[in-house]
C-alpha cells in the first residue's frame, strides 16, 4: 500500500468511525439559518425606509366624497373624533347638512370645522378646487354600485359605473395632488371593494370600475411616493348601508348568495379599519378574514408597506390559492343549482 492509499483509507475511517458524515445535514442547517437570519435582519434594517410617517389627524384637513352616507360618513366621522377639518362632497345638499349635523356631535375642540360642497364628482371637478385649499387626505368614497346579469343591464349602467367609481376618483384626486406634491405630504383613499379583487356573477359593470382604482392607484403610487404621499386602496366587503340596501332591491339571487360567503359588515367598523390604513400609510387596506386572504391572494405586484406585510403574502399565497379553488368551486356549484332552479320553476309555469 502506497503512503497516499493509507491516508486515504484512514480519512474514511476517521469519517465513518466518527460519524461525521451525520453532521454534515446539520451543517448544511446551520449555514441555511444563517442566511434566512442575516436575510431577515437586512430586511429588518431597511424597513423604516419603507414604512411611512403616520399622519397625524389632530388638525388635518380631511376631504371626503361621498361624505353624507354610509361608509363615507362613517370615514368623517372616524376623522372628526380623531380632531381633523372636514369637508364633505356629495351632490344631495340636504344630506350633506344632515352628516355635517351629525358629524359635528364629535367634536373634540371648538376650532374643527366641517365644510359641505355639493357636486357631482363624475363631471370635472376642478371648479371646487380653490374653495379647498390645503389637503392632507382626500378619501374617494363617492361610489355607486348596481348589480344584474351582463345582457339585461342597459348598456348605460356601464358607462355610468365608470363615470363615477373611476373617474370621480380622478378628478377629486387631480384637485388636490398638485398642492400635496408641493407640500411634500398627502395621503390619498381610494375606496374599491372585494368586488374590485375578484369578479363575480352579476358585477359585469361594477366591478371593473373597482379594478380600474387598483390600477390608478398602483401607478400612483409610484409617482408620489418620492414626494411623501401615500396611496391607500380599500376592499371593503357587503356592508350595511344605504347604498347596500339600493343595490339589494334588483341583486340577482346568486350575487346574495355569492356575497353572503363574506359576511356584512357594519359600516363603523369598515371606517375605523379603513382610516387606520390610510393613517398608516399602508398601500392594502381589508376588512375580515375573508378581506384579508383576498388581499394576500391578489398582491400581485402592488407596493408592500412593511416586512411583516410581504413576509405574510410570501408564506401564504400558496395555501391561500388552495383554499380559493374550494371557494370557486361552490360559487360555481351556486350559479349551476340557480340556472337549473329557474329553469324548472319555467317548465313548472308553462304546464300551469
Ligand atoms: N356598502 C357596501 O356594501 C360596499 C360599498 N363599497 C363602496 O363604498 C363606497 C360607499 O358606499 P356606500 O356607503 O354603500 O354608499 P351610499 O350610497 O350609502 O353613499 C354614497 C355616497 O356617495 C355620494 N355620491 C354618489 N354618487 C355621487 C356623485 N356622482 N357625485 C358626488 N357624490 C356622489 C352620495 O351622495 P349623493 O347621492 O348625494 O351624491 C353618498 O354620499 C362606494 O364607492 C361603494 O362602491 C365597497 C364595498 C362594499
Ligand atoms: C382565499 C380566498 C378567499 C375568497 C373569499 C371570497 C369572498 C367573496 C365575497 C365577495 C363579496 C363581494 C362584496 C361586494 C360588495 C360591494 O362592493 C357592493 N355591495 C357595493 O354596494
């Protein structure tokens, strides 16, 4: 035996006597660990450069649409306790008076004010522009929903959802952004819907017009956040409103049932979590556990505002998918058990 086969020989019989060949997993753990480690750390470090300043709502100025009902008014009144300036925008000016009334119960010092204004946010806007001055937040909550099937809805409908679930965010949102990039300060609300993440029976014209407010606010986003203005979208799920109650009268049985899986929502609890968000500076804002796999589920490439944030999506997404496909299944088991009742209750009324 040559001097090199020896040495050979005796390494593997060092190794193998000793076992180190079982430690090398474990070794390969402990650099594995290491790096997930360093990896959060360094993550760690530079959250603070993605996490935004909180507004401070004692003595701002608050822009609501949509400001004299439901979550709209429920938002103001988050706001107001909290000690903002309030002007609200709708069109009806006696339900304008009505909220204001309301609103200003909830005072907390005697210098908050609440301003009305009535317009249409779907047409320009840009006249209520210099009645406004300074903004901190403006809140897109005018909004409009209707629901029914995609042919026996007026071509109107749709047109009419865009006008003023997209476009009268635009506008409202071009009055104020030129002095918010001036002032290096700003957060702007664009409240969409769960219908705006995930399309369902009988939304044909609505939810594009919530969809189409992710997309605004996305590119948004990326504009202003150079210039300290942070962009919030909500995804509130059925809540009870007036608007709810409107839009109930012609729903088609399978947008109830479909809805019913999210549950409703009081519209107080909506506004707090919403206005939480917005104060944040948090770009998701949901409502619920349904709300919240949702918005996990359809990040997509939206803007994270913390660790923990795109940590949760990174874990979740797959598990979360998997549980989607058991819910389209039975929205799809839904739409299949309508048609087949109507068709029958049909049959039944020609033999009568
Ligand atoms: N309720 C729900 O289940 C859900 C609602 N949402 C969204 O939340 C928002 C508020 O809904 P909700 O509180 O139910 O609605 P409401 O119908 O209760 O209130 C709507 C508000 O918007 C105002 N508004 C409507 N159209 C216009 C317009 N063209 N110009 C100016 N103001 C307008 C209304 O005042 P006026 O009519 O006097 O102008 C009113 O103040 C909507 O965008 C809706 O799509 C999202 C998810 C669920
Ligand atoms: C992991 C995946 C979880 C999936 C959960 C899916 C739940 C779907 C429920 C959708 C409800 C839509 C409400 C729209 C409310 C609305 O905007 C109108 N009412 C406005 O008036």
């Amino acid at each position: 035996m040559s001097s090199e086969e020896a040495l050979s020989s005796t390494i593997t019989d060092w190794l193998f006597i000793n076992s180190w060949w079982l430690l090398l997993p474990f070794i390969m753990l402990l650099v594995v660990a290491a790096f997930i480690v360093a990896f959060v750390l360094l993550l760690y470090m530079i959250s603070p450069l993605i996490s935004p300043k909180p507004l401070k709502l004692n003595g701002a100025h608050v822009v609501v649409t949509g400001g004299s009902s439901g979550i709209g008014k429920c938002i103001a009144i988050e706001c107001y306790r909290q000690g903002a300036f309030i002007t609200l925008v709708a069109r009806d000016e006696a339900k304008l008076l009505q909220a204001k009334k309301e609103l200003e119960k909830y005072a907390i010092n005697d210098k908050q004010v609440v301003l009305c204004i009535s317009v249409d946010v779907s047409s320009d806007y840009s006249q209520a522009q210099e009645k406004l001055g300074p903004v901190d937040m403006l809140v897109n909550c005018a909004g409009t929903s209707f629901s029914g099937k995609f042919e026996e809805m007026e071509v109107d409908r749709f047109k009419r959802m865009m006008e003023v679930n997209y476009l009268g965010s635009v506008y409202p949102t071009r009055a104020v952004i030129t002095t918010m990039k001036e002032r290096r300060m700003g957060r702007i609300m664009f409240v969409s819907s769960q219908a705006g993440q995930i399309g369902l029976f009988g939304y044909t014209a609505y939810s594009p017009s919530k969809f189409a407010l992710r997309g605004l606010a996305e590119s948004l986003q990326m504009e202003m956040k150079p210039y300290n203005i942070y962009v919030t979208v909500a995804y509130p799920p059925d809540t009870d409103t007036p608007g709810l109650a409107e839009e109930n009268k012609t729903k088609p049985l399978e947008t109830k049932l479909i809805s019913e899986t999210s549950g409703v929502c009081q519209p107080d609890q909506v506004a707090k979590i919403i206005v939480r968000d917005a104060v944040q500076g948090n770009f998701n804002s949901s409502v619920g556990p349904d709300g919240y796999m949702l918005s996990a589920l359809t990040c997509g490439m939206s803007p994270v505002t913390s660790i923990t944030e795109g940590l949760q999506q990174i874990v979740t997404m797959g598990l979360f998918r998997t549980i989607a496909l058991f819910y389209l299944g039975s929205f799809d088991s839904i739409v299949r058990r309508c048609m087949i009742q109507r068709e029958q209750s049909k049959a039944a009324d020609k033999r009568e």
